[in-house]
C-alpha cells in the first residue's frame, strides 16, 4: 500500500514537498525493499526531501545524509550522535550504525547448523488464500525462516493455518481454520506460542515486572523486612492492584483522570500520593534505603545490580538485560513500550522458565523496529529458546536473520495469485542455489562473500 502511495506521488510530479516515512522497509522483501530505495531517491531527484526513519542497510546506503540517534535506547537516547552526508557518516566513530555498515561490526555466521531431533512437524495440503496445495515440512528442535516476497503467503500459511491448528489442539485459542488436508507430528509438542508485537497490557496498571511474574518476589522481600512486620503489613500491602496498601484516591494508578466532555479526557498526577501509587505506611517501608515505589523506578539494569542477594529474583532481571532492554524500567506502564519492546518482554518471559521443553513457538517479523545491534541481540535469546528443546518458526526478510537459520521455507515465487507455492526448502546454502527463488539470490552473497 505504500509503494502504491509513493508510485502516486512520483506521477503526480510535485515539487518542492517534504515526505516522511517511518519504516517503510517493514514487510517488505529484500527485492522490493531495493526498489522502494530506488523510489525515494525518484523523489528527491524530482526537488522533494525525503526523511526517512530506518533501519535497513539497503535504504541507508542509499540515502545521502545520515542522522544517528543514541547513544543507546530509551532513557539512554535522546542526543544526536552524528548528523553528516553518507561518506562522512561511515567513517564516524563513535557511531555504532556505521560500524555495522561499513563491515566493522556484523552478525556473524553460525558455526554449525542444527539438525534438529529427527522429528518433523508436516502441514499437508495447505489451501488457503493464494496457498496451492502447498505441503511443508518443519523439522523439529530447529530455528526455521519462512520466507519469500510480500504476498507470497507466508502468514498465510504459518499463522492462517499452522498455527491456528496447533491451538485449537492444544486448546490456546479458537479460530477458524486455514484449508489444509492433514496435519502430523503434533504428538511430539507440548505446546504452541504466538509472540507476536501486540501490547502486553492496554492500561498503566500493566508493566514488565508484573508481566515477568518477578513483582511477587519484590513484594516478599520488603514485606518480611522489620519495619513491614511491626506495621502487619503483607506481601499483598505492597501491590498497587489491591486495596491496602495502595493509594485509595487513585486506586493504585498514581493518576487520576479528569474527563472532559468535548476534549480527550486528562490525566493528572494524584495529588494525594504525587504519582507513588501507594499510601505512606507502605512507603515507610524501605529495603537498602529504597521503598517500593523507588525499587519501581529502577531500570532493569539497576535492580539487578540492586537484587544480587536475592539471586533467583536476579537471574530473572539478567533476562532483560540479555535481550537489551535493560533500560526498561520495572513500573514503566505497558502502554509507552513499543512493538518490539513488547515482543522481547514476550520472549524474556519464556526464557524465565528453564524446564519449558517441545514449544512450538511463531513469530512474525520479529526484527521490526529493531537497529542492526538490537538483531543481534534478540537472535541470541532466540537461539537460546531453541537450545533449550523447543522449535522455532520465523517469518521473516530481514536477510542477517535468514541466513543464520537452521532451515529455510522459501515461499513464492511472486506476491498474490503468483505466489502461494514452494519455491525452495533446505539449509541457507541449499536455498541459494536456487535460481527461482528470490531469497536465495540475495542471501548467496551472504554466504558466499561475493
């Protein structure tokens, strides 16, 4: 939809015309990702100026003037770190977008490719949509890629169908179901996940430390400390959802809202407890000098520095740490995280559980919104789910996460009715041979170095 919007302004020849976009590389193939470049420099050629938020390589390469953010996410952001034309931008040094594009920095290849446990999950006969009677195998114990261009039934196929299947078997969700003929090795799985970038909670109440299941333990900690006792207070006195402890005139928000009858409604700091959320007998409560609304404002990676007394409460901090959202805060609400942001938390909650074996976990388009670094970070954390005896399935473009894949499903060979079969399946090396297929024909310099 936005190349057809681009493609209509470059017809209508205006001049003169600022454009911006906010990555609009997202779902696309690395083929139309290089000719919706090519549209945008149309553009600017024609006396417009194109600002481009991004983070696709093919896009940046493109653009002649580069304006990097940081130095590192959240509250760690906010600066420029270098704003200069493209030659001088990838030369900076103190910029770490540079140095992934110049070939300083890069995800590497893996040593070895997983063979998985023998076992395979088959989707037969998959009909939906453009899908013609496409049969694919997914090898278990194994990180898969579902590729191919936009349209060419990828979502179609893992979450329409798939997916939709294994959750109505393991009674997740139930959805209607994708065409197909027949689905097996569902026998050797335990369970199927959908992480997806949806919110984690649609109102402030909800943040990542409830959402990790690690704020019970927090409350533990301060309820048996001596001050907690003498006042009877509980590990339930140190939870915002419940009366007790919280604030009762903001019932735990640290808000309250004024509604206004012909404007949005307005939230306001409550004024009884100044934003704390909580009354003064549980913030008379303090653990090293810190009450509970402070260990709250901590990041992540401040509690936990702050926790290594406690080391299982740490460990489960150290998650978020490991797929680099340490910034986080732990009482920052659901509603100011981003997409991806939500994914990882999503993945972090996953990992906190070690015995968690034979999940079956999908993704689509995981490396959306994410920066070269970010990519790097997350594959380790999705590498480590599979590590630990679960399969994992990806749709994805993004070419850094293809080619470090234990196996390939390459759908196609085009979008709409000329797509929907299967254009190639095997290792990214055996993908790459194939001359039909469009993934392979980008992912072989990848591989190969040339």
């Amino acid at each position: 939809a936005q190349l057809i919007t681009l493609a209509n302004q470059l017809g209508s020849r205006l001049v003169g015309t600022l454009y911006v976009l906010d990555e609009p590389t997202i779902g696309l193939h690395a083929r139309d990702t290089a000719m919706l470049a090519s549209i945008l420099k149309d553009l600017a050629e024609a006396g417009n100026t194109v600002v481009v938020v991004e983070h696709d390589p093919i896009v940046m390469h493109s653009a002649e003037y580069l304006v990097e953010m940081g130095p590192r996410s959240g509250e760690q952001g906010g600066t420029v770190v270098c704003a200069l034309p493209r030659k001088e931008f990838l030369d900076h040094p103190d910029s770490l977008t540079a140095a992934y594009l110049r070939g300083d920095l890069s995800i590497p290849l893996p040593n070895t490719r997983r063979t998985g446990s023998g076992k395979a999950l088959l989707i037969a006969g998959a009909q939906a949509h453009n899908l013609k009677n496409v049969s694919v195998r997914f090898p278990l114990h194994t990180f898969t890629c579902v590729t191919g261009v936009s349209g060419s039934g990828k979502s179609t196929l893992v979450e329409d169908t798939l997916y939709r299947a294994l959750a109505r078997t393991f009674r997740v969700e139930s959805l209607p179901l994708g065409r197909f003929r027949a689905i097996k090795g569902v026998e050797h799985l335990r369970g199927v996940r959908l992480i997806d970038q949806q919110p984690i909670g649609r109102t402030p109440r909800s943040n990542p430390i409830t959402y990790l299941k690690a704020f019970d333990e927090i409350r533990g900690i301060f309820a048996i400390q001596l001050e907690a006792r003498r006042q009877g207070l509980t590990p339930a006195h140190f939870s915002f959802n419940t009366p007790g402890g919280r604030c009762e005139r903001c019932k735990g928000n640290g808000f309250e809202k004024l509604e206004m009858y012909f404007f949005e409604d307005l939230y306001v700091t409550c004024e009884a407890c100044n934003g704390t959320r909580y009354g003064q007998t549980v913030l008379g409560v303090t653990y090293k000098n810190k009450s509970i609304h402070d260990v709250l404002r901590m990041t992540f990676d401040e509690a936990r520095a702050f926790f290594t007394g406690t080391p299982r409460l740490a460990d489960k901090l150290a998650i978020m740490s490991s797929i680099g959202l340490g910034y986080l805060r732990l009482g920052q609400p659901a509603t100011t995280l981003s997409g991806g942001e939500a994914q990882r938390l999503k993945i972090a909650a996953e990992l906190k559980d070690p015995s968690a074996k034979d999940q079956l976990y999908i993704l689509d388009e995981p490396t959306t919104g994410l920066h070269l670094d970010d990519i790097s970070r997350l594959l380790v954390v999705l590498n480590k789910l599979v590590d630990a005896g679960n399969t994992l399935i990806v749709v994805e473009h993004n070419l850094d996460v293809i080619k470090t894949a234990d196996w390939v499903i390459d759908l196609g060979p085009e979008g709409g009715n000329a797509g929907g079969a299967l254009v190639a399946e095997g290792t990214p090396e055996q993908v790459a041979l194939v001359e039909a297929s469009h993934t392979g024909r980008f992912l072989k310099p990848l591989l190969t170095g040339c």
